[in-house]
C-alpha cells in the first residue's frame, strides 16, 4: 500500500535469474525486504507464466508436515484423495508453467527443501521464487543476497540532495506517514544521514525508527539509536509478530539456530570490523563448542544469513555481522555469563597477531602484516581498550601501542598512537623495558605534532628510565628517538652526533627494525644537511630490505636515495627511485611515506621550473595532510627543504597563479595525488560502462569504467589492484562507489550490466 522504494538494479537481475534458473532463493537477514522483493519481481515476472504466479506465505506454519498442503490450498487443490499431498501436487503441477513464491521458508527450511526438489523434478513448466533467511541447499538452486539499501556516511556526505540514497527515500516516505510536513533539509540532512547510516540500510529498522518521528525529532531519534532495540518497536498491527519490533525479528533468527550456532553467534559480538577463521576458532571455540566444529558452524550462520562474508584484502575469508546483529549477540553474550571469558580470548588473539607481526618486521611478510594490521585496527583498539578497563591489564595495552608503531606510522595515526601510548603510560608505570620505549614513541610523536615541551619532558623520562635499566634494546630504542628528534637547524654537527649514537645502538642489538629506522634517520638527515654519507645510508637500508625480501623496508631506502638524487639535481635518477617507491607505498596506503614521495616530485619539478605542476604536487600534500592530520615533511629533517620547496614554487608562480595551481590538488584522494605525480594516463575501460539506452544513469568516473570493466571479467579486488598497481582498499572503495552510483547490491549486476551495453555497443549483425 506504500510506494515500493529502491531495488532499481535487483528488480531485472532477478526477472532474468527467473528465466535461467528454476529456483532462486532470496536470502538476508531478517527485515532486509526479501518479501516485498520477491512480490514486486513475481508481479512484474507473472506474464512469463501462463498459470500464474502463486504465494504461499509460510511465516504462520509451524508444523513441517503442513508445508505440501499449504500449498495445495493456495492453489485451490481440495484434499479428497488419500494419496500423499506431495503426489498429488506432482500430477497437477506436471503440465503447467507456473511462479510459486514461497514465502518465509526458514523455519521451514527442510521441508520446504524436500517439497521443491520433488516438484521441480515433477513439473519441468515450475518456476519457484523463495525468500528465506536460511538457503535451501537443493540442486539447481540460485541464490539472491538481498542487501541492504544504499545510505549515505555521515563523515563523508555527498553534496545535494540525500535522496540518491534508497535508504533515505525510504526513510523519508515513512516519516511523511506519521509527519506529513516532514522533509529533508540543510538543518537536518547530517541527522537524516547519521540515522540511516546507523541503521545500516536495513528497510525494517528505517521503518521503525521513521514511526517514531511522531514523538521525537530527527536530531533525538539519532541520540536514542544506542538503546536501538527499546527504540525501535510499534510495528503495523497487520505485520507479523516477529516484525513488531527490531528485537522479535533477531529474536526469530535466532530461535532459527542450533544451539551451538546461538553460542557462536553471541561470541562473535567481540569482534569489531569483520575477523576470519582462525580468529573464530581461537576466540570462540571452548566452553562447549570445539575448535574443530566453528567452521561448520560459520557456515551454517552465513547459510542462515546470520554473518556475512566479507571483501577480503588478502587471501583470507573473513566475515562480519552487522551492527544491529553485533549489539544483539551482546545482549545474549552478558546474559550467558562468559563475556570476561571470551573477551580475554579476544584480547589474547590480537596482543599475538602483534607479537608476531612484530617479529616479521624486515622480512618478506611485513606488507602482509602492514595490510593485515590495517584491517584487523578496529579489533586491536578493542583488544586495547579491553586491557585497559582491566586490573593488570595496562602492560598489555602499552605492549600493544608500541607493538603497532609501524602502522601507526605508515596510515598517518600520529595522534592516535600519541593517543594511546599517553593512556597506557599513565596506566601503567612500573619502570620497564616497554614503558621506555613507549615514552620514547610518545616523545618524537609529540614533537611531530608541534608540543616540543612536552616532548622534551617525554624523551628525558625515557633516557633516565633506560639508563636505570640494563636493556640494551630499549637503550636503542631511546638512541633512536632522540636521534629522530634532533634538530639540524642550529648546528648540523651537533645534531649529528645523537643521529650516530643511534645507529651504534641500533646495530649492536641486532634489531633489524629500529636499524633500518636508524638507517633512514640518518639518510634523510644528511640529505638535507650536505651530509656526503647520505647515500651510504640510504643505500644499506634499501640493500638491507634487499636481503631480507622485505618490499617495504627496500622502498623507504629508495625513497631516500631519491632525495639525494634531487638534492644533486639529478632529476631523471629521483624520479624513477621515486617512481618505484610508490609502487609499494600505494599498495599499503602509506600516507607519510607517499607524502615524502609527493615532496621529492614536487623539488624534481621545481628544479625543472615546472611550477605550475609543483603548485598542483604541494596541494596535493596538503590534501594528504587534512585527511591524515600530519605530514612527515612538515618536520626535521624534512620541514627546511619543504618550506624551501614551497617558497620556490611561490616565487616562480606568484601568488595569485600559485595559489590557482595549488587548490587544483586539494580535493584529491591519495591515490589521487599519487596518480597526479606518477602523470599516470588511465587506461580505457574494459568495457563500455554506460548503456545509450541509460542516459539519465550515474555517471562513474574514468577510474571506475576501468575497474567496473574489470570487475565484469571476473578479476577480484586483489587481481585488479595487482593490475592498476593500486591498494586493495583503493579498489574497494572504487567498487562500492560504482555499486553506489548504479544502485547494485552485487558485482553479478555490474557484470550484467557491462555485458548488456557492450550488446547495445556492438554493430549490427554481430554478437555481442
């Protein structure tokens, strides 16, 4: 009785299903609208059956032995022969081209399963459309996930008008039901996005949440979203008990599970972010469930549309809840009294990812361990977080912060870390080795982002505290910070000599990491200061990654032989060092190290009195630097030569042109930017994106035909990141963004699509 809303791309994608496959089972979580779906595609479906479509609503069905007669009656079939029902359906169906929709079969699922099998067998002229939170899992089944509608991120709001997002059409034509004179506005566009963003698009909750816009305004409907299931209740009379409440439709999922699925389920709800296999086995294994069965047990929860895989950017499955799954599985976990358990679990798995990823460092897996960190980042803050509110559990947390130091580092988290190592060192300050380091970490990332005072005091306490004890790793580690943060400007010579100490300190432990950090210090700095052993540095940091397979360390070493060469003034030779660097920092989505290389392309065009193109370079920065919150080239040793290079371009440009040529480089991505300095020229898309008969579709920009073209070739974000020598998330962002645009729920649909406009493209007479 309402206006249907969205679907725009799964509406075709699944009549066409219907024409290829005899069964096609829409599959989500509960109140995701598989059954309006379902009703809308069969409607617009019915007149490839000449006997009509059917519904058969099962929700009311209890018992497993009514499901063929229900059936039977909807189909006007009177029970008057002793023959089982399953026959008799058999003899009627045979001869007839028929849609059966069955409706709500996972309580079901087994019945439901037996009957379809015999009545496809039976009756070659069945079409069967079923919507179930559960898969079926019978030969020649086709499944549909139906995802939730697109919404809009609240901390990235696209400019104009909201209702691009289905989920705020939906939302809005609710609201109008209860508040007529309700409308999107200026005033209220960030409250309507936050709402639906939190909501994650799931039709049920928008629908809830919108009825209560007759007590509540918009701006105190988002401030009530963290008691979601108390908020979200008062469902239509006419609805199902079950979608009464937000709370009885993940109660119904979850009366759907084995036992042992609701114990894993529940235990599941630590994990912020998505987690993989492994991380299942070992947090949520024990106390009744064996490690050996998760597996099985996961399958059976993405069957029943419990979990969802996730993309993956690495060779590893992982999966996720969403966040109104999560919040209930904690309700069920606190109230089966294990949560300090498998919290401690939790926290115990992550605290052993770092130590070993710590191990790793220059080594052929440290870009494995960069990327893999990256992900798992939201579950490291909880492991954190979870020491911290725990007696004794401080020392963990500040293992953990210095632990993540490198990707602190390579994602631009300064203040974060800064962040987290003041919270642990206040936690915890027994005089320890790690407690050293962390003052250390904490004093050159204060110094980094502008409070020398403080960092003065930081770095005093870590020297004093290493000099007590009799560790010569963390002496090395202190060498190293105050190594860092010496300043050049006074008196390059002095500044030399903490630089020197910490690469004898760093050498004498053995410490692979802090060495090449030491080694890169010590490169930079006499770079910048007419240091003749710069390139001696430079050149045993890139040979040590060399040695040890470790792409990162190697690229960090070229990147600093690369500022040696422009401080020379051989641009050709720091171009192609840069060149490569950025290959590497791209894929990790280094943004301090792809700053530096931003700054070494930028001298090489100066020097080359290209100044309109630095301008362009230095805005780019400065993109990179409102994104990240800091840039390593703004500080020693790099902040003299980048305020020379910013002054340089100023002057060959003047300020009005410089100013023109610098915020052309200010809305850029990083990979953006990146491409910006590479003069990378893309490629032509794989395959025509944009169907004539479509003119009024979103367009994608040049980036995304190439990888929606891709994509249609079966490549995984992996392969065309591999190919576009792009980082994985880079790739994903840029297929969600063509999944956004054209309204897709799936890459299926972006493959269909391209398949039907290369079709429209090709000549006549030809096969497309």
């Amino acid at each position: 009785m309402s206006e249907f809303v969205g679907r725009r791309r799964e509406q075709p994608e699944l009549r066409r299903l219907l024409g290829a496959s005899r069964l096609v089972t829409l599959t989500g979580m509960g109140g995701i609208g598989k059954t309006r779906l379902a009703l809308r595609v069969g409607r617009q479906a019915e007149r490839m059956f000449p006997d009509g479509g059917w519904l058969v609503e099962l929700a009311a069905v209890q018992d497993p032995e009514l499901v063929p007669s229900t059936v039977a009656m909807v189909l006007g079939m009177a029970e008057r022969t002793a023959r089982p029902v399953p026959s008799v359906l058999d003899d009627y169906l045979r001869d007839k081209r028929l849609l059966l929709i069955l409706d709500n079969c996972e309580h079901l699922v087994d019945a439901c399963a037996s009957l379809v099998t015999g009545l496809l067998g039976a009756a070659p002229g069945l079409r069967v459309l079923a919507t179930s939170r559960e898969v079926l899992r019978v030969p020649g089944e086709h499944v549909f996930t139906v995802g939730p509608l697109t919404a809009p991120d609240p901390e990235r709001l696209p400019p104009g008008d909201l209702h691009a997002f289905t989920a705020v059409q939906l939302f809005t034509q609710q609201a109008h039901v209860v508040a007529p004179g309700f409308e999107v506005t200026p005033a209220n566009r960030a409250q309507v996005a936050g709402v639906c963003h939190r909501l994650e698009g799931i039709p049920l909750a928008l629908e809830l949440a919108a009825r209560r816009l007759r007590v509540l305004t918009v701006g105190q409907l988002l401030d009530r979203l963290d008691d979601r299931f108390r908020l979200l209740t008062g469902g239509l009379r006419s609805s199902p008990d079950r979608q009464q409440t937000l709370q009885a439709t993940l109660d119904w999922s979850y009366g759907l599970c084995l036992p042992a699925e609701q114990t894993l389920w529940a235990r599941m709800s630590v994990f912020i972010g998505g987690f993989d296999l492994e991380a299942a086995e070992q947090v949520c294994g024990g106390d009744g469930v064996l490690p050996g069965e998760v597996i099985e047990l996961v399958a059976g929860l993405l069957d029943k549309s419990i979990l969802v895989q996730l993309e993956s950017r690495d060779t590893i499955a992982r999966y996720g809840l969403s966040e109104t799954a999560r919040e209930y599985a904690q309700q069920r976990l606190r109230e089966s009294g294990a949560e300090a358990v498998v919290r401690a679990r939790h926290r115990d798995h992550y605290r052993e990812m770092l130590r070993r990823a710590a191990a790793e460092r220059v080594s052929p897996r440290e870009m494995y361990w960069l990327l893999r960190l990256r992900t798992e980042l939201p579950n490291l803050r909880s492991a954190m977080q979870y020491s911290l509110a725990e007696h004794g559990g401080a020392r963990t947390a500040q293992e953990m912060a210095v632990d993540l130091h490198d990707l602190w580092s390579a994602s631009g988290r300064k203040r974060e870390a800064l962040t987290w190592l003041t919270r642990t060192l206040a936690a915890d300050t027994r005089p320890t080795p790690t407690r050293a380091q962390a003052l250390a970490e904490a004093g050159v990332l204060a110094l980094q982002l502008g409070d020398a005072p403080a960092s003065a005091g930081l770095l005093a306490e870590a020297r004093a505290l290493a000099g007590r004890l009799d560790d010569p790793h963390a002496a090395a580690v202190v060498a190293l910070a105050r190594g860092i943060s010496a300043d050049p400007r006074p008196d390059p010579a002095h500044a030399r000599v903490p630089v020197d100490e910490s690469l004898t300190a760093t050498r004498g432990t053995g410490d692979l990491r802090h060495l090449s950090l030491a080694l890169l210090n010590a490169a930079m700095r006499a770079a910048t200061t007419g240091d003749p052993r710069a390139t001696g540095f430079a050149d045993e940091c890139r040979r040590l990654g060399e040695a040890h397979g470790a792409q990162w360390t190697r690229a960090w070493g070229t990147t600093i032989l690369a500022v040696v060469a422009v401080q020379r003034g051989d641009t050709d030779q720091a171009e192609s060092f840069t060149r490569e660097a950025l290959a590497v920092f791209r894929i990790v989505q280094d943004s301090i190290a792809a700053g530096v290389c931003l700054a070494i392309l930028t001298a090489a065009a100066v020097r080359r009195t290209h100044y309109e193109r630095a301008a362009g370079l230095l805005g780019a920065l400065d993109a990179v630097k409102r994104r990240e919150g800091v840039l390593a080239v703004e500080f020693n040793p790099y902040g003299p030569w980048y305020a020379t290079l910013q002054d340089d371009t100023r002057r060959g440009l003047g300020d009005t042109a410089y100013a023109t040529a610098f915020s052309k480089g200010t809305h850029l991505t990083l990979d953006e930017a990146v491409e910006l300095a590479l003069d990378e020229r893309l490629e032509p898309a794989a395959a025509p994106c944009r169907p004539a008969a479509s003119p009024t579709a979103d367009p994608l920009t040049r980036r995304e035909e190439q990888i929606a073209g891709l994509v249609a070739q079966g490549l995984t974000n992996r392969d065309i990141a591999a190919r576009l020598v792009l980082s994985v998330r880079t790739v994903e962002s840029h297929v969600q963004n063509v999944l956004t645009k054209l309204d897709f729920s799936n890459r299926t649909q972006i493959a269909a699509w391209i398949g039907a406009a290369t079709a429209a493209d090709a000549p006549p007479g030809t096969e497309a």
